[in-house]
C-alpha cells in the first residue's frame, strides 16, 4: 500500500472480535505501518475519541452503573454517531485511512445477539446514527470463549462489560460468526500468533486495495 493507492473517499478499517481477542494489538501494528510508509490515517477506539464519546464510555464501563439493555445498546450508538460525524467523516473525506478498533458490528454482537435485543432493531439505529457509514474492511479476530476466558484471569480490572459470564461471551462469539457470514467480514483466527495475524491483515488490505473494490 502507498499513498497513491487510497482513493480520494480514503479507507476504512474495522477490528472486531471479543475482549482479549489481539484486535488491538493488530491495529496499533497497522498504524505502526502506516506511520512508516507517511500515509495519512486516524486511529480511533469504540466507544470515545470524542468529549462526549469519552464521558460516555466512563459511564457505560464502570461497574457502578446500572443501565437497561435498550440504554446500554443507545449510548453505545450515541458515542458511535458522534464519533462518525466528528472524526471518521471529516477524515474518510481528507482521503485518509480510518482504523477503528470496534465499530458498529460489536453493536449487533455484543448488545444484538449477547444481551438478547433485536438484531435488526439494533442494526437500523446504528445505521441511521451513522448515516449509514460501513467500513470497507472488517477484520473479526475469532477467539473460543476458553481463550477469552484463559486471556480475561490474567486482567486485574475487569469493566462492567467484562465481568459477564461465558454463556454471555458465546453468544457474543456465536453472533459474530453469524455475522461475519451474512456481511462478509474477514475471519482471522485469534489464536495465531501476532505476526502471522499481521501479515494476514496486510495480504487482504493489500488484495482488496489492488481489486480496487472501494470507493
Ligand atoms: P474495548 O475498548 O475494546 O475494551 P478494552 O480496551 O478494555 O479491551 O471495548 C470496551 C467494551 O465495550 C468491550 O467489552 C466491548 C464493549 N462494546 C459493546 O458491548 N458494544 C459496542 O458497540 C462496543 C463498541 C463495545
């Protein structure tokens, strides 16, 4: 990938995948890629990278908070919409290449299928809160729940999302895969390690940038 070949609409990438699954890992490792090759790009994480987003997801973390299904899966889309029109927009207009550790599909997994909601209710207010924004690439690093479960003891902190149980998190799982099947995301497994994950990343951005399906 160089400069030349991000298109004027510029990219957007999405990681998705559950708690301890590497995402996070593998986009700071794509921007690492990015930085070196000076091809302009923003990094942002789901929910924050906005003054609202950030105060939002204080609220919607904290173990203290006690919140309805319908409000968690709102603030969520609330942080996401603002998000979308204060950063990711602007900067998909400039050209540049969105990197997005979670966006709309951890909606649909984690409040959809985890907490029992309307798939389809949850996936029509995130699109209209969103104007209807999809990545171009989304990567859902896929994880047995074991492996959630064995990478989540070693944590010393667990946020309120975090400290449900494994049935929770299979469906989670389950919902992903369910999605990545209906909507095309691109299934890595999170078990392999960080360097194999990487160069997988970079061979199907690379594929798709050079197929020329954006834009
Ligand atoms: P994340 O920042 O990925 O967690 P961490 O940095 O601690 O690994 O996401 C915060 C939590 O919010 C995570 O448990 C997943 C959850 N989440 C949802 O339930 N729905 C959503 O739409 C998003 C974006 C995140």
């Amino acid at each position: 990938m160089d400069r030349s070949s991000i298109g004027s609409q510029g990219l957007f990438i999405a990681f998705e995948g559950l708690d301890g699954c590497g995402k996070t890992t593998q986009a700071k490792l794509l921007i690492q890629y990015l930085l070196q090759r000076n091809i302009p790009h923003r990094h942002v994480r789901e929910p924050g990278g906005t003054e609202v987003g950030d105060k939002i997801r204080q609220l919607l973390l904290s173990p203290e908070t006690r919140l309805n299904t319908w409000g968690e899966a709102m603030l969520y889309a609330t942080a996401r919409a603002q998000l979308v029109q204060d950063v990711i927009s602007p900067s998909l207009a400039k050209g540049e290449v969105v990197v997005c550790d979670r966006y709309l599909f951890s909606s649909l997994a984690y409040q959809g299928y985890g907490l029992g909601l309307d798939v389809e209710l949850v996936r029509t207010i995130n699109m209209k809160a969103v104007g209807g924004l999809i990545p171009h690439i989304s990567f859902l690093l896929d994880i047995p729940v074991e492996t959630w479960s064995q990478r989540q003891s070693s944590k010393q902190h667990l946020d309120r999302i975090e400290r449900r149980d494994a049935d929770y998190y299979q469906r989670v799982r389950d919902g992903y895969q369910k999605l990545a099947r209906e909507h095309g995301l691109v299934v890595l497994n999170g078990q392999h390690s960080e360097q194999k994950l990487y160069s997988q990343i970079l061979e199907k951005i690379e594929a798709y940038i050079k197929g020329g399906r954006y834009n």
